[in-house]
C-alpha cells in the first residue's frame, strides 16, 4: 500500500488545503493464493492437533 498525493483540480502541485491522498493497495494472484494455502493448512494442523488431544484422552 502507498499513498499519493494529488489535487482534485488536477494541477500537479497545490496549496496544501487543495491535496488529498489516494491510497493504492497493490495486490497479485501469487499472494492470494499463498494466503489461501496458509489458511487450508493451519486447518490441517488444528485438526491433527483435536486428534491427538483425541487419541491421548481415549487411550
């Protein structure tokens, strides 16, 4: 994410009172996809995990 500053006018400088910030938030296929394959595999550990805990308390 960065921040950028223009003037709605359209100018490139300005008074101070004239500019506002635009926020771009830069994202890519690759870093959803990681996200994706994070969150599926803390799933797997939180299960292996009530299994053991299973297990333990069964046996």
């Amino acid at each position: 994410m960065y921040e950028t500053p223009f003037t709605k006018s359209g100018k490139a400088r300005g008074e101070i009172e004239e500019q506002c910030k635009r926020r771009t938030i830069l994202t890519s296929m690759y870093h959803q996809v990681l996200l994706l394959f994070f969150h599926i595999f803390c799933g797997i550990c939180k299960i292996q995990l009530k299994n053991k805990k299973f297990y333990y308390f069964i046996f």
